[in-house]
C-alpha cells in the first residue's frame, strides 16, 4: 500500500485493528468520502457513539 493512502485513510481508520473484511470496507468507504465520515457510519451500525475517530471502543465492539 502506498505511503499516502496508508498514512491519511488506512492509518486514519485504524484498518490494522479492524476484523478482515470490515478493514477493506472501511478503508475503501474513507478513500472515497473522508475518514471522519467512514468512522461515522462505522460506529453508527455498531451503535457506538459516533464522534468520527476509531478508537478502542469502536474497535472492540467491531471485534465483538
């Protein structure tokens, strides 16, 4: 993966710690419309509040 797509979206949405499949989804969704709006949408299906930052809280419930 090159420098900039893993720095500014990859990175952004923590991708590393997402389980597979949900990584690419939301890695490709920040590509195509912003970080902050892929973690929006991400913590809105999981039900985790929605402040547009992957953290460990939208981690673990996308783990769970």
């Amino acid at each position: 993966m090159r420098g900039r797509y893993r720095r500014f979206y990859w990175d952004a949405v923590l991708g590393a710690e997402l389980p597979d499949g949900v990584d690419c989804a939301v890695f490709d969704f920040a590509v195509n419309s912003g970080p902050g709006r892929a973690a929006k949408y991400l913590q809105a299906v999981l039900g985790v509040a929605q402040d547009g930052r992957v953290g460990p809280a939208t981690v673990a419930a996308a783990r769970a």
